[in-house]
C-alpha cells in the first residue's frame, strides 16, 4: 500500500499523488459542465434489452442458460444487500453503481466470449468489477484490470470496491488513477484486450480517448461495452468503424440492484 495520507485537517500531509488526482478529478468535473453547458447529444436509434439477447441468441449462444444460471442470480442478491447498507453510509453514492441490466449484460458476455483479458474504467463499489469477476469464476479462466482514480473524500475509500466478493479477488487488479493517465501503459502491457467496459468519467473527450486507445487493441470478436452513452456523440464514432454489431440499449430495469426502477441506457459494440 502506499505512504498516501487522508487530505485536509491540521497536521496531515497531503502527497503530490493525492493533488495530482485532485487535479484529474477536477479538470474532469471542468469538462462535464463544459460538455453539459455546450455539448451535442447524440440522436441514437434504441433498442430494447430483449433485442439485444435476441441479437446474440441467433449467433448460436447459450444466452438464455446463461442469465439462468445460480452464480449470477446469488451474486444479484448479495449486491443488493451490499447496496442497502453502503446507501444507508451514503445516500448521495445512489448515482454511481451500475444498473441491474447493465451488470447482467456485463455477466452475459464475459460467459459467452470467455476472455482473457478484461478491461474496466470506472470501479466506485465494484458492482460492474464483480459481475465480470463472477463470470471469469464461472469460465475458470480470465482476469480483470480495473481502472479508477480513489474517491477523495474521507470515508469514502471504505466503500471503493466494495461489492467484490472477496473469493473473487485473486484475479482482480486495481489500477489506482484516471483512464487518462493509466490506460495508454496498461494496454501497451496487456497486448490484446478481450471485453472493454467504460464506466468512468462520461464526456466526450474522455469517452473517445478511452474508445480510441481501446479499440486497436480489442480482438476480433471482442466486446465494448459503455454505460451513459446518451450523453455525447462519443460512442456513434465506434459505428463508422469495422464492427459486427453496435447497439444502443434502452430499457427499464424490472429487478433493480438498488433504488427504484430506473431507464437505463448503454452501449455494446463486438468488433
Ligand atoms: C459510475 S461510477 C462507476 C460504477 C461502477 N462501474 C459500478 O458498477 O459500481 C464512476 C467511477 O468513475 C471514476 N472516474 C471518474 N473519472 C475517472 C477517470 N478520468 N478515469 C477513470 N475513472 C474515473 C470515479 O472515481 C467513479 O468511481
């Protein structure tokens, strides 16, 4: 672990890492007022979640057996507990998790194309992190390397990844910093990268950034998938490219991880 002390309160040091993710975070947090204050919306045609398991059902896949199976269904349960104690620490953290058909869809398709090697950016409490993880368990084979800056806020690191299961750990590794800084060496390390999920900081330039540095290393055959994609024209730039299927899912949760139902909207793109 490192030396890296808590910021503010009289007598304690702040480390030139803490800053420099401060200064990540912020310049981020410019960007999305920018973007929100400035930025185009994309105009996407939408298709339900059945469509898309209807999609991948007819390439010859065992969606239905899949969603069906024990470990996912143990694992939805487990989070929702998780969730309810985490949002009784901090009601204001109900934003971040991913949603339930997100998390299924992350499941769903670490089953079905068995990778490797997984990317995420973007950890918060790990729900995202632990559905890729479970299946990677299911398949025995595979790891994740996940890409966040650390809240900074006191008390808030208690909750970061917090909904891993600990069992699941060993083939989770946890890059501490934004996509920004961290993406460009961790691919050039890792190679070929099976499935990619975004899910960190939702404008533009960081979207397109991640997209851009992701794709050539994406196998064919393998999957991008991108929460938030209704709030910039960054994922419609994948569509122009050499892709077997780009799909914009909206939908309505019916069995929510946390909350009420909620519409959801993300993207999945197999190269
Ligand atoms: C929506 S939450 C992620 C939710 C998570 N995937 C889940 O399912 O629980 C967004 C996360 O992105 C992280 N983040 C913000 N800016 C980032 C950046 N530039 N690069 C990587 N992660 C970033 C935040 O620290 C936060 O943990």
């Amino acid at each position: 672990m490192s030396s890296m002390k808590p910021m503010g309160g009289s007598g304690r040091r702040v480390s030139a890492r803490t800053l420099r993710e401060f200064g990540d975070l912020a310049l981020g947090y410019v960007d999305l007022g920018r973007e929100a204050l400035f930025g185009a919306s994309p105009d996407y045609d939408t298709v339900s979640w059945e469509s898309v398991l209807r999609d991948l059902e007819s390439r010859g896949d065992g969606v239905a057996e899949i969603l069906d199976e024990l470990a996912l269904r143990d694992l939805e349960e487990a989070t929702r507990q998780i969730l309810r104690y985490v949002h009784q620490e901090n009601p204001r953290g109900a934003q971040w998790p991913a949603d339930s058909i997100l998390a299924r869809c992350c499941y769903l398709l670490c089953r079905l194309v068995r990778p490797a090697i997984v990317v995420e950016t973007g950890v918060a409490y790990g729900v995202s992190s632990a559905f890729v993880l479970q299946a990677l368990e299911e398949n025995g084979r595979g790891v994740l390397h996940s890409v966040d800056p650390p809240p900074l806020r006191r008390g808030y690191a208690r909750s970061w990844g917090v909904a891993v299961p600990e069992e699941l750990k060993a083939r989770w590794t946890l890059h501490r910093g934004t996509s920004k800084r961290i993406l460009p060496g961790l691919l050039e390390k890792l190679g070929t990268v099976d499935v990619f999920l975004h899910d960190s900081l939702h404008t533009h330039r960081n979207m397109r950034r991640e997209f851009e540095a992701v794709w050539p290393c994406l196998r064919t055959g393998g999957v991008l998938i991108a929460d938030d994609v209704e709030r910039n024209r960054a994922f419609g730039g994948l569509r122009e490219l050499n892709q077997s299927l780009w799909r914009v899912v909206r939908d309505r949760e019916a069995r929510p991880l946390h909350g009420n139902a909620a519409p959801v909207t993300f993207g999945v793109v197999v190269k």
